[in-house]
C-alpha cells in the first residue's frame, strides 16, 4: 500500500467515524459522550498487556499511548468540572469531534476483543493518530477557553 493510498483509507475512515459521531453525539453533552468511552484505555491496555501474540516493540508504545489518552481525558474532564470555561466543551462541535476520535479508538478495541486479526504496527498507528487528535482537541479547546478570560 502506497503512502497516498494509506492517507486516503485513513481519511475516509475519519469521515465514516464523523458522521456516525454527529449523528450519535451532536444531542449530548460532553460528560455524556465522555462516559462512553473514558474506560476503553484502560481496558484496552489490560487486554493488550495480558496478550502473549503481541512482541514487546509494539506493545510498550500501545500501553504507553494508551496511558497518554487516558490522561488526556482526565485532563478533560477535569477542565469541564473545574475550569471557569468549562462549559466550552459542552458545545455541539466539541462533543462530535471527541466523539468521533475516540469512535476511532472504541472500533480497535472491539475488533481486538472480538479476536479480529489485526497486525501489531496497524494498531500502533491507530492509536498513535487518536492520541495525537485528542492532544490537538484538547489544545484547541484550551486555546478557545483561553481567548475568553480563563
């Protein structure tokens, strides 16, 4: 697969996961969508730290981007509960786009817990490109709070 055709399959892939976020999420706020997905990392790092099939090449930098998207939501969290713009993350457009990131990472682990074949460098990149969309949604949603006084 050519490097173009990888970039085409990931970015219709990210569309699918949009639309079926904003068709999903665009109703909820953001402790609602946030519920749905803020164990898959933790879960997910289990099954993977208990799988004997995967080499340690791929599975330190799975667990430790895991660790990562695990705490990029805590963070979130806690800026929603605790920060004086918090509310910001309640809008319609936050919520779809956190939604659809983390649909990407809740296929992978129900593929991989459904014992689907999936090879170890694809589920590396996958995690590694919902790790770095959620840290490029959490710097937005912080710059945008930012811009209003907080």
């Amino acid at each position: 697969m050519s490097g173009q055709e990888n970039v085409e399959d990931k970015a219709a892939g990210a569309v699918v996961f949009s639309i079926e976020a904003s068709k999903a999420y665009s109703d909820k706020v953001f402790s609602e969508a946030v519920m749905d997905f803020w164990t898959i990392p933790y879960e997910f790092t289990e099954l993977i730290n208990n799988d004997n099939r995967i080499d340690w090449t791929f599975k330190a930098p799975l667990i430790m981007n895991l660790g990562y998207i695990d705490g990029i939501i805590e963070s979130l969290i806690k800026v929603r509960f605790f920060a004086i713009h918090g509310e910001k993350l309640n809008k319609s457009e936050n919520v779809v786009e956190f939604a659809a990131i983390m649909l990407r990472l809740k296929a992978l682990f129900e593929d991989y817990k459904s014992g689907k074949k999936i090879e170890s460098a694809a589920m590396v990149d996958i995690v590694l490109d919902v790790e770095s969309d959620l840290d490029k949604f959490m710097s937005s949603v912080m710059w945008e709070m930012g811009r209003q006084g907080c």
